[in-house]
C-alpha cells in the first residue's frame, strides 16, 4: 500500500502523543523521582517524522495521565494541526480540516488511520526511559538509557536534561524499518 502524506502525517503524528503544558522555569533542572513512580506528566518540544520519502516536523504539547492522554499537534509556526485525545473510551484524532477518525484505542486507530498498527500504548513508557514488557533495554555508567528494543521498534536516548540518574530524556529516537520520529523534549512538568 502506498501511503499519501495527509493519511501518514496524522496517523504518524499519534505516535509522538501530548498536550498543552507550560515550560518550566529555567535553572537547575529539579530532583526528579524514580521513573517507574511517575504516572502522570505534560511536555513541550518539537518533532519530526520520516517514513521513506515523505515526512513532517512540528511542535508537540502532551499530557498524559494514567487514565488517558490529550495531545496537540502544530505546525513549526504554531498553527495547530491535529488534536489527539485518547482514555477508557477510545482514542479521536481531529485534523485542522476537521477530518476527524475514531477507534477502540490509539494502537487501532493508527491502524485505521496509516494501514498498520503503531505501538502507541508504550510511547508514555518511553519517553520516560522505561522498556515495557518483553522490552530489552541498555544502560550507560550512569544508570541512564542508551536504548530500548521492544516489539521491532528500537527508541535511542541521545540527551538527558542532566548528568543525574534520574533525569529525564530531552532528545529521543524511535524508530522501525523506514519511519523513524525524532522528538526533542524542551520541557517537562510533573504531575502528583
């Protein structure tokens, strides 16, 4: 199946998941906990999506919370151009043309939407440097991830907001056969 870029860019655009949340202040990068405690976040940053030939970079603005996730999409300008929602009732994508797809979940609705399911139930997981299940993960001398292996996907950390353990990912690759996103973290906020 040959994909066109509209139906690739939103159903790639849900791999990366978030919403609004503010930067944090600039200084010291905080203590932060032990990432295996942290269940709920937001994040600001950029990404950019390639598959093959064809690609898509922005700005991304995530929330996410165990009960779900609310995600905003925009352009380099900030201009939005797709909102994600996804909980217990099943995931929506609304594009700014207000085309919008429905599913069960974010894994089924990539499905619908590109022609193949995405791992977008372990996105959360590794944007915080944590493998799912089955995920075989490496580590550096610090303790920090170098990469994560898990269900054909390979997700490669390449910058940490510090030099301490329990930092934080700010620049991260996720990637399988031909697509491959880049997502740049600007700024994370934890939530109780």
């Amino acid at each position: 199946m040959k994909l066109r870029f509209p139906r690739f860019s939103a159903a790639l655009l849900l791999l990366t998941m978030a919403a609004c949340a503010p930067l944090p202040p600039a200084g010291p990068v905080p203590e932060r906990p032990e990432h295996e405690a942290i269940r709920a976040f937001a994040l600001e940053g950029r990404f950019s999506i390639k598959a093959g030939n064809e690609g898509q970079s922005g700005r991304i603005a995530w929330s996410h919370w165990p009960e779900g996730d609310n995600v905003l999409f925009l352009s380099p300008l900030g201009q939005g151009m797709a909102t994600l929602e996804a909980d217990a009732t099943g995931a929506r994508l609304e594009l700014a043309d207000r085309r919008s797809y429905s599913a069960a979940t974010p894994d089924e609705l990539t499905d619908k939407v590109l022609g193949r399911p995405l791992p977008l139930r372990r996105v959360p997981r590794w944007v915080l440097g944590l493998p799912g299940p089955g995920g075989n993960q490496t580590r550096d001398g610090n303790g920090q991830p170098l990469s994560i292996q898990e269900e054909g996907w390979r997700v490669d950390y390449l910058a940490w907001e510090s030099d301490a353990p329990r930092a934080l990912p700010t620049l991260l690759r996720i990637s399988r056969d031909d697509v491959e996103l880049k997502l740049h973290i600007d700024g994370w906020s934890l939530k109780p």
